[in-house]
C-alpha cells in the first residue's frame, strides 16, 4: 500500500513514515516545510536506508496535490498537515481556519477526483474541551476552548460528512493525547521554533542550557500534587497506532474514532522527576500562574483501539524522557 502523508516532515508525521517503511508500506511525503526542516527526510532514509519520495507542496493547493496523485499511484491518505500552536491560534484566527481547513478540504477533492478512499486524520484530545470527566472515551460530548482545538473539531465534522456521503470511503479520526519521546536513533524528533508552547520540549531545553527554568503554570489544580495531569505518550507507540488505523480503513468503509494515549495520568511535577531520574540532569523550576485554558486532567480511556484496532502503547515514562534527551543533546 502506498501511502501520503501530508506534512510528513514533521514530528508525528516523520515518526509515521519510518513505521510505515519499517512494515513494508510505500510512503510518499508532502511538505512545505513551514515547521520542519528538510533533513529530516534524509534522515528517515538513514533510519529505514529506503528511499523516500517528498514533494516540497503547499497542500492547499489543488494543482500541486493533484500532480502528486497523477505522479504516485496512493492509495490512502493520512493527513498530518497543519498548525498546532494554541496560543497562536488565539492570535491569528483566520491563518488556523485557513490552513487547516483548506489543507483538509483540498486533499478530500482530489481523493475524490483519484477514487482514494480511506483517510486517516490527525485529531487531538483537545476536542474533549475542559467539562468531560477522566478517562474520556470517543462518545464523549465535544467542545473547545481555542481556535486550533476549533479547527480539529470542524475537521471531524467535515470528514464524518464526507465518509457518511460515500458508502466505500473510510475515515479514521485519531485524538492524540500528549505525543513526546523521540525516535530511538536520535535521528528524529521534536524541535519546536522559538519559546516552545510544550512542557517536554520545554525542559528538554533546560536539560540542554537552552533555557534557564521551566516555569510550572499552576500548582492549585485539583489533583495529587496540584499542577496538572496529562496522558503522555511516546510518538513511536503513536506511530504504531497509525499503521493499525490504516490495517482497519483498508478493511472497514464509515468514520471511526480512536483515542491514542497510555491511559495513564503524570502530573507536570512527575514528568520533571522522571526526566531527572532518566537522564541524570537536575531540572530547576518555578510555579507561575496557570495558563489560560489549561484544565486539570486529561487522560484517555484507550479500551477501544486496544479492542477493535489491537493496539496499545509500550513504552513507559523513563523511555519517553530517555529517548527526549538522546535527540534533544545532539541539537545545536
Ligand atoms: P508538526 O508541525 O511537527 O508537523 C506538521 C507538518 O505539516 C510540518 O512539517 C509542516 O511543515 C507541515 N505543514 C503545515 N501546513 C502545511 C501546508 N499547508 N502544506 C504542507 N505542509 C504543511 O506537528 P506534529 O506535532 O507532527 O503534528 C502533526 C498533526 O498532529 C497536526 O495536525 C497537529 O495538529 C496534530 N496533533 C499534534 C499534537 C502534538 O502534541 N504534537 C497533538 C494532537 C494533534
Ligand atoms: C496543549 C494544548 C492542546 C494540544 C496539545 C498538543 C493548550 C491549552 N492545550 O495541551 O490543545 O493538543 O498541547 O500540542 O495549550 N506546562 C507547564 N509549563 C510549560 C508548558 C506546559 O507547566 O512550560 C504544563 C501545562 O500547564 C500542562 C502540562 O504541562 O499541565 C502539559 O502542557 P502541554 O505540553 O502544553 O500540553 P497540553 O496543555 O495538554
């Protein structure tokens, strides 16, 4: 099977691409690079030593996709492609709406023009908003509390639509929890532009003498020790889960949802321990004020992908903080 990956340059799309070569896939990759270097494709090479066909595209643009399709025979899609931070989204509004939706919108008519049926889509557990009590499942009430967490929800809407309209095409929406960690080569891995928004990448640069302190954002939130809980997971296990996804659309017209996550919760006080114990470097920090937004806990009930796609996340925290630092030392 060969398969696309829109914004496949990037973090969880680079991570996704090495899985999908690993296990025999085809992988094509459009990028415009707009968050991501352009060595990281030589560097997937060198993971998988197979070679890689990017196409440097904006992937709004129909020309520009379409000549992909007409070049690369593909046969699903798994849409990555987009921004994600959520305070500038709050800033720029219409930039988000823009290029996450027409991204979305553009791949979707030129699938269509291509007789492509199935897609993957990269949603986020931000579309559980701040009311739904842990762990979430999918059937869960959505809503959200910024425009980025906005063009996730709107995208599921247009993309449960689409499969609903057309009996043979098979969407698959992923709410991703909290991705970090990094590939285990030390290859690849996450390095955000500017002041990152990110708690892992921000001690991370800590830990390198990039940054000074980590600042906690809040140590009155309603849990054990008080600063928030997240369901981190390591964007290999994520990636992983994106070949199962695409094993169950090639089988299963209509729209599915699936939460990736551990299931399990580590407040901001944890992840900084567990760096610390990994790694053996000390993380100094101070307690600020919360970020606007943030809500107690976040975690994933993970019982339907473990039951319908067979897939469930191995690796623990001490990897993900490892495997952080082994990416994250080698940054100039
Ligand atoms: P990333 O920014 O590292 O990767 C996105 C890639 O898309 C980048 O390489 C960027 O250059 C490219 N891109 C953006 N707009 C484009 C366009 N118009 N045309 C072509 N390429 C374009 O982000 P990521 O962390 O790998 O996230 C991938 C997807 O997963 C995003 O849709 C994101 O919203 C979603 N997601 C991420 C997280 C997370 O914590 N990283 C959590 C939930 C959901
Ligand atoms: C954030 C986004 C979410 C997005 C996700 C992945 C918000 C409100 N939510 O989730 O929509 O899908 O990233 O990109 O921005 N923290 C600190 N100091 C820091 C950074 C973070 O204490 O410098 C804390 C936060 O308050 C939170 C935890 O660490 O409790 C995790 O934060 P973060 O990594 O930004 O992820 P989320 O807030 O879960």
């Amino acid at each position: 099977m060969k398969v696309l990956l829109t914004g496949g340059a990037g973090f969880i799309g680079s991570h996704t691409c090495v899985e999908l070569l690993s296990q025999g896939y085809d992988a094509v990759i459009a990028d415009n690079f707009c968050n991501s270097e352009r060595d990281v494709i030589t560097r997937c090479e060198k993971i998988t030593g197979k070679k890689i066909a990017c196409y440097d595209a904006d992937v709004a643009d129909k020309e520009a996709v379409s000549s992909i399709f007409a070049k690369e025979k593909i046969d699903a899609v798994i849409h990555f492609a987009g921004y994600k931070s959520v305070p500038e989204s709050v800033k720029l509004p219409v930039m988000y709406y823009r290029n996450n939706l027409d991204t979305t919108l553009t791949v979707l008519e030129v699938m269509k023009e291509f007789g492509v049926k199935i897609f993957v889509f990269s949603s986020s557990a931000t579309v559980y908003g701040d009311k739904n009590p842990v762990p979430f499942t999918e059937d869960m009430p959505t809503s959200t509390t910024n425009p980025y967490g906005t063009t996730k929800l709107f995208i599921e809407k247009i993309l449960t639509d689409t499969a609903a309209a057309d009996g043979e095409m098979s969407v698959v929406l992923l709410r991703y929890f909290n991705p970090i960690g990094a590939h285990k080569s030390g290859l690849i891995g996450e390095n955000p532009k500017g002041i990152p928004n990110n708690l892992m990448p921000y001690i991370a640069q800590v830990a390198s003498g990039k940054r000074e302190m980590l600042h906690v954002y809040g140590n009155d939130f309603n849990t054990p020790d008080g600063t928030g809980v997240r369901d981190y997971i390591h964007v290999e296990d994520l990636a992983k889960g994106h070949v199962k996804a695409l094993e169950y659309a090639a089988k299963n017209a209509g729209c599915e949802i699936f939460n990736l996550g551990t299931g399990i919760g580590y407040s901001v006080l944890d992840i900084v321990k567990a760096f610390e114990k990994a790694n053996g470097i000390k993380i100094p920090y101070v307690i600020d004020p919360r970020r606007p937004g943030d809500i107690d806990e976040s975690r994933a009930d993970v019982s339907k992908a473990a039951k319908i796609l067979g897939w469930k996340a191995e690796k623990n925290l001490d990897d993900m903080c490892a495997d952080t630092w082994n990416w994250q030392k080698n940054i100039k």
